[in-house]
C-alpha cells in the first residue's frame, strides 16, 4: 500500500500541540482592518484549536492515524 501524503496546505495551517490537540490561527485578520475593532483585532490575534467535531477530518488531511 502506498504512503499517505499530507496535505500540503494543512501542513502549513495547523500545527499539533503535545497534548494532541490541533492548533489553528483565527480568520479575518489579513485586510480590511480599518473597520474592525481594536478589541477585535486583538482577540484574532491569539491562535485557537481546532473544533472537536473538525479534528477528524483535519488529522486525515495531516495524514495522522
């Protein structure tokens, strides 16, 4: 059986923590700033993780189990 590759564009986005969670950026924070909030902006700053319900489909593109 042949090697499954990893999504080149997953493996650019997320990035796994040690406790196995998947880390992501927030959206919205690339352009159109000028009308988002100084509190909102900073908020989007911070990374989150992944949704437990997303985390699935997420380690099939990251070609983890």
């Amino acid at each position: 059986m042949p090697k499954v590759k990893t999504n080149s564009g997953a493996k650019k986005r997320f990035v796994l923590t040690g406790s196995g969670k998947i880390k992501r950026k927030h959206a919205f924070k690339r352009h159109i700033l000028t009308k988002k909030t100084n509190k909102q902006k900073r908020y989007l700053t911070h990374s989150g993780l992944v949704a437990s319900c997303d985390c699935g489909e997420v380690r099939a593109l990251l070609a983890l189990k």
